[in-house]
C-alpha cells in the first residue's frame, strides 16, 4: 500500500518558535503537512504518522523561497495551545 499525505492549516496569533528553528515566526496560517504510512489490525486499516512538517513562511506571507520544516507534532500541539492561552 502506498503511504499517503494529510495536510491541515494551523493558526497562530502571535509569534511563536519551535525547536530548531533559527527565529521565531509570525503569527499567521500555517500548513501542516502529516505523512502517514499503513498498518493492519485485525483485518482494520489503519494509519501511523511517520513525519510531520510545517511549511515556512505563513500562507499569507508573499516571499521569493518556501521551505518545508520537519516538526515533532508534540511541540506544535504545545506552542499552539499557549497560543490559545495568549489570546
């Protein structure tokens, strides 16, 4: 079976950083790419997400260069509920 790529658009509204990132970013959208790869269970299809990546700048952000960030989906998932503490 083939693995496959589920995206999601995340938003921040203030700046925020990540691990390995050089500088925080703004705060904007954000498209978040989820690579996932096929397991069976007990005759189930299932997916296991093998890597994560946010791409930089935010969507609404016109610039020259794109780059696709690998991410640890457990750091988003933080910086984007203390974003929501922040607001």
């Amino acid at each position: 079976m083939n693995n496959r790529t589920t995206q999601k658009i995340v938003r921040f509204q203030s700046a925020f950083s990540l691990p390995g990132f050089d500088a925080p970013q703004p705060p904007g959208e954000y498209l978040v790419d989820h690579d996932e790869e096929p397991i069976e269970i007990a005759s189930h299809l299932a997916w296991r997400r093998v890597a994560t990546f946010i791409h930089l700048p935010a969507i609404s952000t016109v610039c020259p260069t794109q780059q696709m960030v690998p991410i640890d989906p457990a750091f988003l998932d933080a910086a984007l509920e203390q974003d929501q503490k922040q607001s």
